[in-house]
C-alpha cells in the first residue's frame, strides 16, 4: 500500500511531528508511506515539497484579504492531482490543510480520485475560520457574528458565515474519512458539518525508545540545574501563545508561597521564553526551539512537574512526550486533556482559567514523593502511545477507505 500525507510541514508543529511519528511508524510496517508537505525543514528521506504558484497567489492574496476567505487564492491546490505524490498514492492521508499552502475548495477534485482519510490535529475543519472555537459554539450552526476574528487563523472581515457554508459544500461532494486522536474531538466531529462522514478515534503515537525517562541527576547537571531544586518545565511550540496559557502560568506561578518558590527553578523550551522572565523573579533556564528528541528527553526528565495551562487543546502531544519520559502534569480540563491526566495518578487537573486551582495543582504535587506517578505516567504512555498499535489501527482505516471508495464509485457507475 502506498500512502502519502499532506500536511503543512514535515516537523514543524504538534501536528507535523504527530503526522512524521505516524509515517515513520507505517514504514516501520512495511508501508510505503510518503511526506508531501507545504515546508519541508529537515533532511528525511521520502519527503516532497507541494509545488506552488507562489508570485502568482501572493497577488491574489491582496484581493482576497479584502473578504478574509482564508487559502481560496491557492489556486495551484486544483493542479495536485497531476503531481508524482497525489497519483503514485493508493491512499490519501490529509492532517493540517490551513497554514497557507492548500486551498480546501480542491478537495472534491482530490477526494473523488482518491480513498481519503483525513486526520483532525484541531477545530478548523469544523469552523468558519478558527482552529479553537473555546466557549463558542456557533460552528454548530454556520457561524456569523465571530467572537474571535483575531484567533488563528485570523479574519479581518467577518466571512465566517461564508466559509462555513464554503467547507459543507466541499464536505458534501468529498467522500471523507475522519480520524481524531481525541474522543473530545470525535465528539465535536459529530455535531459539526462533518458529522455525516465516518469517524474512528486514533491516539498519536510517540517514539518510546527515544522518549524514555533518564536520570534527573544526569539530566539536571546538563543543563545546569541545581540538583536538589523543584524544576518546572514549560514547553511548547511558542511559549507566548495565548491559546497556551503563558499568562495564566505567570500568574499561578506569582501566586506561590515563598517557601514554594525559594526552591523553584523554571525550565522552558519554545520561542519567545525570555519574554516570561519579567516580573517573576525565578530563576529559568531557557533552551530555545528545540527539536532534538534526545533534547526534550533531557529537559522532560530534568523536571518534576510538567505544566501546560492550556485554553484549548485535543491531545497535546507534550503530555504525551512528559508522560513517556515518566513526569507528570498540571493542565486544565479543557478538550481532549482529561485523556490523558488522569488526577492523583498521572498528574493534577484544575478548571479552565482557574488559576488559584492551578497554582494548588503544582504546590499538592510538589509536596507528595512522586515516584508512583512517575510510573503511572510511563504505563500509561506504555500502554497507549505505541507506535505500532497507531500504525495497524491506522492501516484498518486505509483499507476501509479503499472499500468505501469502490463502493461509491460502483454506486456512481
């Protein structure tokens, strides 16, 4: 079976590094399984850049911020069907299509030519423009009146009618499979314009060997932490992002005793850490972007607590990297994070934006010996996060999809 992935990169983004894990581990399986993405940002094999018309749909962009239908100018999306990638394919694995390098009005052209599985890494599918709708649910009825024009991907006029009703006429004329790592996500899939497509539920998977927990003694003289400190590592893509909870980090963390802090080390890595650093007068250590897995092993295993004060997420797959290499973790109950922690035995859950439950989340955990979640953490994502279960799960969808699309193409015949 040849599959081929269309995402927006190879391995940049939660979702990018969840759609490589899944390549990587369908040619683990004997599949010829193949990249073809919008950036490609590191040398594997078996990956292919989109062709664009780049100059071309920059102008075309100019007239289209005018009415803030995001990707319709990608007019180039309507020639893939001529590329190597989409006709050497048997299946077709679509995972993020918005960051500005597919125009999803392409997709009954690409659908009705190929079996499609469409993996959902957030909310946008689902919306008139938003890839996280937080407490609004308007995309369950067309949209309009947008609450959030500036959430990404951002609207300078309110087309979030349009586009929804844009999206369910592509739906209508795509025969689509949906995968979701989350139950929360399927659940929304169900109750969205989507919802008369198939759905099946598919966690990401992690490389367990090279996410494994290490010595925090080791791990901690590194990176230069003191041993006998309380690490709390904050970690994600871009640490001043809103939809992530900087702020409500900062404020928890301004919130603990000074018993509680005279101990504590903060340890971030992602862009735009040293912004977190005035006004709260801790020591952290900083280590960039990084996308070294080793890297990230060293830094989950250097800390005691990993946190992520999320405003909306699926299935992050920072938990499931903490929870690999044996660290729990202070969330909030938002999306598909009650999945994954699992309160007094992989971590601490507090309400969304409630920060004084958080900051109680960190100082609870900091105070108990955490050995038995640490191994809680490691079952968990033991049992879970194998990348070989991902893959056979993953290849039963793709031979469904192939059924499903012999039987629409005899019922159009």
């Amino acid at each position: 079976m040849r599959v081929v992935h269309l995402n927006q990169s190879d391995i940049s983004g939660g979702a990018a590094i969840a759609a490589f894990q899944l390549h990587e581990s369908l040619r683990r399986s004997q599949v010829d399984s193949h990249l073809w993405v919008g950036a490609v940002q590191s040398g594997h094999p078996h990956i292919t850049p989109v062709q664009r018309w780049t100059w071309l749909e920059n102008q075309l962009s100019r007239l289209n911020r005018r009415v803030s239908l995001n990707y319709v100018n990608l007019i180039s999306s309507f020639t893939l069907d001529q590329q190597a990638c989409y006709q050497r394919a048997d299946v077709l694995n679509l995972h993020n299509l918005h960051t500005g390098y597919f125009n999803y009005l392409a997709l009954p052209r690409l659908t009705q030519q190929k079996p499609t599985v469409w993996t959902l890494h957030d909310m946008w599918s689902l919306t008139g423009h938003c890839a996280y709708s937080y407490d609004c649910d308007r995309w369950k009825i067309g949209c309009g009146s947008c609450p959030y024009p500036q959430e990404y991907p951002e609207i300078e006029f309110d087309s979030s009618a349009w586009e929804w009703q844009l999206k369910r006429w592509v739906y209508q004329r795509s025969p689509l499979e949906i995968i979701t790592p989350s139950q929360w996500l399927a659940d929304q899939v169900r109750q969205s314009i989507l919802a008369p497509c198939p759905v099946t539920v598919i966690p990401n998977s992690v490389d367990l060997e090279q996410y494994q927990p290490l010595s925090a003694e080791y791990c901690r003289e590194l990176l230069g932490i003191p041993k006998t400190a309380s690490v709390l590592l904050f970690a994600v893509e871009n640490l001043g992002n809103r939809r992530k909870g900087g702020d409500l980090l900062l404020a928890a963390l301004q919130q603990l005793d000074e018993a509680t802090r005279s101990n504590l080390v903060l340890l971030t890595f992602g862009q735009g850490g040293e912004g977190l650093n005035p006004g709260l007068k801790l020591p952290m250590v900083h280590l960039g972007y990084v996308q070294n897995a080793r890297l990230k092993a060293i830094a989950y295993s250097a800390a005691d607590l990993y946190l992520l004060p999320t405003r909306a997420d699926n299935y992050p797959l920072a938990i499931q990297e903490s929870f690999a290499c044996g660290t729990p973790v202070v969330s909030f109950a938002v999306g598909g994070v009650p999945e994954l922690v699992q309160p007094g035995k992989t971590g601490y859950l507090a309400p969304p934006e409630e920060v004084a439950d958080f900051r109680r989340g960190i100082t609870t955990l900091l105070g108990q010996d955490l050995q038995s979640y640490r191994q809680s953490c490691r079952e968990f994502a033991e049992q879970h996060f194998q990348p070989q279960d991902q893959a056979q799960r993953y290849l039963a969808r793709y031979h469904h999809a192939i059924a499903r699309a012999q039987a629409f193409k005899s019922r159009r015949g």
